[in-house]
C-alpha cells in the first residue's frame, strides 16, 4: 500500500517537547515532494475517579487556544520516565492526588498525518488528596463533579480536548457496563 519512496529525511528542530522531519519522498506518481512531521513526546491523561463515579478534572488558562480550558489532568513523559511514573508524577503535581491504583484504559494516536504523538489514558482509583506542586507558570484548579456532569458537558462542547472527551466517554460506558 505504501507508494512512496523516501529519498531523503532530516531533522530541522529538535527541542524538549517534540522534534520537526523534512522528508523528501517520491509520489506514486514519480513527483518528488516534501512533506514536514512533527514527532511529540508521549504524553498521560489521568481521569481520577471516586467509588460515587467523581471525577476531577483541571481548568487552566491554554495561551495557544487564549482560554481557559476544562480538561483531564495531563503532561509529557519526560525522558528516561516510564508512563506510570509520568501518571503518578502529573496526577500529585497537577491535582495533588495520589492513587492506589492506576490502570490504563486506552492508548491514542493524537494525529496520523503531520503530527504524530500517543496519549496514554489511565484511571485512577483509591484517592488520597493532598497538596499539588505545580511549576511556577501554572495556574491550575482542580475541579471535581458527577461523571454525568463531565458527559454533558463533553456533548455540550464545554470540554473539548480531545483526550479528555476520549476519556470522559470511555469511563461514561464502562461504568453502564458495570466494569467500573
């Protein structure tokens, strides 16, 4: 299925969070072009739920999109962290919560054609709230409502980041499907 021919490829920005590749490839049709990548560094998204089916989310001001966001707490796996640390590391920095248990729900590919990066989902469980440790430049609170009140306000529109949609709708059905 794959019709094209690499000719070439290059790094042209490396940086903390995600790397740029220009690859020069040959079409199917024998057209030579280039195409641009963006590779991000593998990111979680924690949903932390209580046993009356709680879940607490942050809002925080998003310069990029110039609003403030409802969304599942979330960061970057930094380098030489496996993906569970990374969890725990973002669910007590952001949220000041650490769980008992944490399982992984799903794995997403946030993009397939110019940006490639993998979201890892978990649900945390057993919560013990304590005090968050966030970096100097976060504004963050912790917001906690009824998983229905997070479903609606996904089909609403008020929660619109897309691992966090993915999440909300995920734990909405194995909930119905007793597997919560």
């Amino acid at each position: 299925m794959n019709q094209r021919k690499i000719i070439s490829q290059k790094k042209t920005l490396k940086t903390e969070l995600f790397d740029v590749r220009e690859i020069r490839f040959k079409g199917s049709t024998g057209k030579i072009k280039v195409h641009h990548e963006v590779e991000r560094a593998p990111v979680v998204s924690i949903f932390p739920l209580t046993d009356q089916y709680e879940i607490y989310l942050i809002s925080q001001y998003r310069s990029m999109l110039k609003k403030v966001v409802l969304e599942a707490i979330s960061g970057y796996v930094e380098k030489n962290e496996g993906i569970i640390a990374a969890a725990k590391r973002e669910l007590k920095e952001e949220a000041g919560i650490e769980a008992q248990q944490l399982e992984e729900i799903a794995r997403v590919q946030i993009a397939g054609s110019v940006i490639k990066g993998t979201v890892n989902l978990f649900l945390a469980k057993g919560l013990e709230l304590g005090e968050t440790n966030l970096d100097e430049e976060e504004q963050i609170s912790v917001v906690k409502m009824s998983l229905d009140q997070a479903v609606e306000k996904v089909m609403m529109g008020e929660i619109n980041h897309s691992a966090s949609i993915i999440g909300i709708l995920m734990l909405d059905k194995l909930r119905m499907q007793k597997k919560l």
